[in-house]
C-alpha cells in the first residue's frame, strides 16, 4: 500500500529507413509528439502538480454502501457527493468513504452471471460512474475487497464507464480485481472516457490490474504508487493515456499497452515486475523511464514503439526483446543506457533503428534478426559478444561508427545463412588502433568471418553513445 495509428509507420517509411540517419531517426520522434497534443496538455498539468498545489490527503474514512451515478441528474448527497455543483471552477466532491466489498454480493453476482441473468442491481464495484461530462473529483477515499475467489473481472474498485472531467486523486485503492476500470459505453448513447486524471493514489495487490484503460483518451495517469503481487500495473489498450511519474513495483507486468494504443509513457520508476513494459500494438513513446530488476525490460510483440533515453539495467532475462510479431512495424531505440542484463542487452527482430546507446556488462550487448540499422553506439564489456547479427527475410543489418570494445567474445558474431552472406561493418572502433582481430589482424575486439570491417576507425568514435 505504501510502496511505492493510426498505422502512421507506413511501408513508405520502413523503405526510408534503409537511408536513415540519427537525423532523420530524430525527426521521425518530434512529428509524433507533435501529433499527440491532448498528451502535451496531460503533461503540462502533471508538472503544475509538482508544485504541489494539490495536497489534502485524510487519514479517516466513513464507511458507506457503493455510489452509482448515471447521468449528469444523480449527483446527490445520498449517492456520496459531499460538495460543488458539476461545473469545472466547482467540481462535485466525492469524498471521505470506506467502500468494501460485501461477500453477499459477490456470491449473488457470481450466480446470476453463470445464470445470465441481469445483474445491475447487484454492487461489483465501490463508486461506479457514468454517461456523464459533468466535473467531479473523487478523493481520499479508501475502496478495497472488491473481488472473489473467481477473480471477476466485473469487481472493481472504482468503474468509469463514458464519462469525462473526472479526478481521482489521494485514494488507497486495494484488493480488488480491478482498482480502476475506465472504458467507454454505447448504450443509451456512444459516450467516451475522456479527460480523466489518476494522481496521487496507492495501489496495492489488485489481482487482475491496478488500472484498466479500455477506449479511453487523453487522459492521465501521474504520480501513483503501484504495488502488485500479481497483477498488472497499468493495462492501456485502444486508448490514448499520459503515463508518467509513476512508481511501479512487484506486479505481474508494470505497463501493458495493446490493440493500437497510443500513449506517451515517460519518467515512470519501474522495479521487480515481470514485463516492465509490454508492448503488443499502436505506437507509443518510451521515455526517460528507470526499468530495473524486471524479468525483461521492455518486451515487444507488435507495433512501432520510440524507446529513448531510458535506463534498463539489472534486468533478467532482456534489456529490450521484440519476438518478430510484424516484419513492417519500424522501432527506433535511441539514447538508452543497457547494462547489467542477465540475457540479451537487446534481442529484435527488424526493421529496428539502434542509435547512440550505451550498451554495455550484459550477457550479449545485442542480437539482432534481419533488418537494422546500428549506428553510434558503444558495446563494451559485455560477456560474449558486443553484437551478433544475422539475415532475416533476405535483409540485412548495417553497422557504422559504434565503439566496439572489450567484449569478451566477439566484438560482432555473424550469423550467416547458406547463401555466404556477407555483413557490412565498416567505420566502426574496435578497441585499438590496427584494428579488429579473429578474423582481422589487430589487436581489437575480434571479428567473425564474411565481415566486411575495413577501413575502420583508428580512435574511438567521438559521438557515439546516449547524447
């Protein structure tokens, strides 16, 4: 508790990227920021908290039976509503409440669900609200043991079903099945979970997830603490979310963003879950997060993530893993620094751009399938190799102007294919003066057969690593 696309990335751009440079790879970054405005306002008032104009968090509760509020017509003082009228310079108030879960009416929704009967009338949740636009915070209140033994995904701390100018701020949110649910609704109406802001809550052993984001845009998630046992931290899919300032530890996966999601997750602390990030479709920016003793980093199955100046270090298994879900789906990984990985500092499948990181002390610096341009870093002391490399699909990896150094096997492995391929690594610094050696002749890292290596760099690369 205390603990703390649209498909923009077309086939034009993957033909682009057989030309792209750390410029271009840069350019590619500031248009999608750009694209994402209602992200930069979610930013813009996540750095107004930390002035700390927003701080009155209470140590009491009264305890009370669930809320439920449909419409802009319910909110009253019987249903929780301590002050305001709705509007924004006067947001209703819901505030002050112990919720618990009543094992009665998590008997009851079980059966009539197996029963498919109707079970509105029946609590799964501590506050649900709905198809409104009417400006409420809800805050220090204390919603917990929303859940059964089945683990129901319908128990929820907290439900928003289409409603927008919602606040949730200051609550201990825990053991439930899902702390917060946000999605949107189509009957009566089609209405959206827009503008929402999650800040300053605890979030503890929430089996299935702290939050669910389902069809939910520009909104915010700042500034919480999450702790698991199990379950999710941040589960985003179809949605459109600011994540950032959060602390995250011991979950089963730290974020998960699925099924063209798009959202902008930086300066987020994330330790000891399984997948820090996971990421399986849409296009997000990583960002000057801390990923640390996860089982992998950041794991990618699909979609076309930016993944610049983090920290992924102490990781188990992967730094940075992509399992090849789409040959098309282009992944730019700039400026991190990767270390300390018991596995692969970066394993992937292309098309992938790796530029200007530091990779270094993993069991491999990287293993890279296919396509790939691998410019500008430094891979140092890594166990075996710094790189291993080989074709996929017919294509091939490049690699230019890296400092390559003090790997101990060797500086690049290739890995080629019946057909002789031959790997194109020229301009690179392998730790010495005259050279590479294995299959060179100096005394650098050493190099595999089928290399083409010279002419390589005498001195170490001036501009190589994170920026």
């Amino acid at each position: 508790m205390k603990l703390m696309a649209n498909k923009w990335m077309t086939i034009g751009i993957v033909f682009l990227f057989l030309h792209l440079s750390v410029a271009t790879a840069t350019e590619i970054v500031k248009p999608f920021i750009a694209e994402e405005k209602t992200l930069m306002k979610a930013r813009e008032l996540s750095e107004k908290l930390e002035e700390g104009i927003f701080s009155n968090k209470i140590l009491s509760y009264t305890r009370r039976f669930p809320i439920r509020i449909e419409g802009n017509d319910n909110f009253t003082a019987e249903n929780g509503v301590v002050a305001g009228n709705g509007t924004k310079e006067n947001p209703y108030i819901i505030e002050g409440w112990e919720i618990k879960g009543n094992e009665i009416w998590k008997k009851l929704s079980r059966i009539f669900r197996r029963l498919d009967w109707p079970t509105d009338f029946i609590p799964s949740y501590g506050i649900y609200l709905a198809h409104t636009d009417k400006y409420v915070i809800i805050r220090n209140n204390y919603l917990h043991d929303w859940r059964n033994k089945f683990l129901d995904i319908y128990f929820s701390g907290i439900r928003i079903m289409g409603a927008s100018n919602v606040t949730i701020e200051y609550n201990i949110i825990e053991k439930n099945t899902i702390g917060i649910y946000m999605a949107n609704i189509q009957q009566p109406h089609d209405y959206a979970s827009t503008n929402i802001i999650i800040r300053f809550n605890d979030f503890e052993d929430n089996n299935d997830a702290a939050i669910r984001a389902y069809n939910t845009y520009n909104s915010s998630i700042v500034y919480n603490n999450f702790s698991g046992k199990g379950g999710t931290g941040i589960d985003s899919f179809y949605s459109t979310l600011y994540i950032a300032h959060n602390t995250i530890f011991d979950c089963g996966n730290g974020i998960i963003c699925s099924d063209e999601d798009h959202s902008l997750i930086e300066n987020n602390l994330i330790v000891g879950n399984g997948n820090g990030i996971y990421c399986a479709g849409g296009h997000q920016i990583i960002s000057n997060n801390t990923l640390q003793q996860n089982l992998d980093g950041i794991f990618i199955t699909s979609g076309h993530p930016i993944i610049s100046n983090n920290t992924i270090v102490d990781n188990k298994w992967y730094g940075i893993m992509n399992t090849g879900g789409n040959r098309y789906d282009l992944t730019i990984i700039v400026d991190n620094i990767i270390s300390n990985t018991s596995g692969d500092g970066i394993n992937y499948y292309g098309p992938v751009i790796i530029e200007h990181n530091l990779i270094t002390s993993n069991e491999e610096g990287i293993f890279i399938h296919g396509n790939a341009s691998i410019q500008y870093n430094i891979f140092s002391h890594n166990k075996f190799n710094g790189i291993i490399c080989t074709p996929l699909y017919g294509e091939y990896p490049y690699v230019h102007y890296n400092n390559i150094f003090d790997n101990g096997g060797k500086g690049i492995k290739y890995v080629e294919t019946i057909c002789n391929d031959t790997l194109n690594a020229t301009y690179n610094y392998w730790g010495a003066a005259n050279g590479p050696s294995g299959y060179g002749n100096g005394s650098g890292d050493k190099v595999d057969k089928n290399i083409i290596f010279e002419p390589w760099l005498t001195e170490p690369y001036p501009y190589a690593g994170p920026r």
